[in-house]
C-alpha cells in the first residue's frame, strides 16, 4: 500500500462522509416539511390521533436531528486524520490484512479511492484493540482467526 496516496484517501473519505452528511441534512429538512404538513392539515377527524402523528413526526424529527448531528461529528473527525505516514495502526493510518484496505479513525461503509474500496475502522471498535499499535506484517486474533497486517501506512 506504499504506492497509495494517503492525503487522496483520505480526501475521499471526508468527500464520502460529506455525501451522507448531505443526505442527512436533506432527510432533517423533508420531515420537517412533511411534520409542519400534517400540523396544518385541517381535514383531520381524530384530534387525538392527529396529536399522535404530530408526536411520532416531532420524535421522527429528533432522531434525524441526532443522526445528522453524529455524521457532523464523523466528517469532522475524519477532517482531522493525520495525513503524514504511520508506521503503527493508529487513527489516521491506512492499512490492509485479509485482502481488505481500511481506513482507521472513523467507522464508514465502503468508499473508493484510486481505485480501491476501503472501509473505516472506529478506535471504538472491537478490532481496534486487536490491531491498535501493530505493524505491517505483524499478526493478530479476530475472532477466532489469525491475520496478518499486510501493509500500515
């Protein structure tokens, strides 16, 4: 992975996270438009279950406000990985083993760059503690498996 571009890597990561920072952003803006819909809808029968459906779209709202607020978090995160090289799995390192390239600091589904899928590791997750600190070439269990870090930068 030496010939891989870090600073693109992780350039396109930040433009991935920002994709479904955007999606987010829209999905808080359409509930609120459909929320303020269904409050100003006058032909409604039921009061009660009209105050109902203002109370599920108000929590619906929440939680998209709360989603969009941790994919904030996320972007700025990965905004703030290191782009020097890494000779030790860390935040900010780019790394392979199992035939899989990762990126390490934020969890993510899978992006491209240069022509290659990565994933995000989270320092929260479980195979972090397992590969936190290692070297290219060195082993670790996950899971019951023994694998190998192909390459850390």
């Amino acid at each position: 992975m030496s010939d891989v571009d870090k600073a693109q890597v992780l350039e396109d990561l930040v433009a991935h996270l920002s994709e479904r920072l955007d999606q987010a952003d829209e999905a808080v803006g359409l509930r609120q438009q459909v929320g303020e819909v269904i409050e100003q809808d006058e032909h409604r029968v039921d009061d009660v279950s009209h105050q109902e459906d203002a109370g599920a779209m108000h929590d619906m709202h929440d939680m998209l406000q709360e989603v969009d607020k941790t994919q904030q978090r996320i972007v700025e995160t990965a905004k703030a990985l290191t782009t020097t090289a890494c000779d030790v799995v860390k935040p900010g390192a780019v790394i392979s083993f199992g035939g899989e390239h990762f990126v390490v600091g934020v969890a993510t589904d899978e992006f491209t760059s240069g022509g290659t899928t990565y994933l995000g590791i989270s320092p929260d997750a479980p195979i972090y503690a397992a590969i936190e600190g290692k070297r290219a070439e060195d082993t670790f269990e996950f899971n019951g498996t023994m694998l190998t870090l192909d390459d850390v930068s």
